[in-house]
C-alpha cells in the first residue's frame, strides 16, 4: 500500500469515526423489549441479525419469545425505531413476571 492510499484511508477512518460518534450517541438510543406483538419489521430482523444461536424460521422465534423463561432486548436508534442495532436474548432460571409477549 502506497503512502497516498495510507493517507486517504486514514482520513476515511477519521471520516467515519466523527459520523458515528454524532449518531450513535446515548441519548439517541432505545433499549426496549421485543416480544411477538412487536411490530413486525422488528421482529422479523431478529432471526436476520442474530448471530449466536441461529433462529431457522420466525415460528421458531415465536416459542423463544413465548417461553416463560425467555426476554428478547433491542438497541434501537430514535431515528430508525423498528430496526434494532443489536439484540440481546436473556434466559433466566429465576421466574420472570410481567413482560412477556
């Protein structure tokens, strides 16, 4: 790599840090519940987003969101409220009240 190409490479990198640390900012962010009466955009994402534990089908995702035991979390930017930023699926072996989907 020559040392121009370096140079603009590191002014796209300065580039793009600025633009994300102006959008993704705390107070910009939602950490909301998805359940099965989510709306529909979001909940079809999850499967697409997940990367950890596979979800085959939405059938699939609707018994995880079902089970007593199970929470599903999304990271939503204000300006894209049914696109989750990551998703975070918590399993607990305590019984968990209210909530559910």
């Amino acid at each position: 790599m020559n040392h121009d190409t370096l140079a603009q490479l590191q002014r796209l990198d300065a580039c793009l840090l600025h633009l994300l640390e102006q959008y993704v900012v705390p107070s910009q962010l939602l950490f909301q519940q998805i359940t099965w009466s989510s709306a529909a955009q979001t909940v079809e994402r999850v499967p697409a987003i997940e990367a950890i534990h596979r979800i085959a089908s939405l059938d699939e995702l609707r018994v995880r969101l079902s089970r007593p035991d199970r929470r599903c979390f999304g990271l939503f930017h204000i300006l894209q409220p049914l696109e989750p930023l990551i998703v975070v699926h918590v399993c607990s072996r305590l019984p968990l009240r209210g909530g559910g989907g």
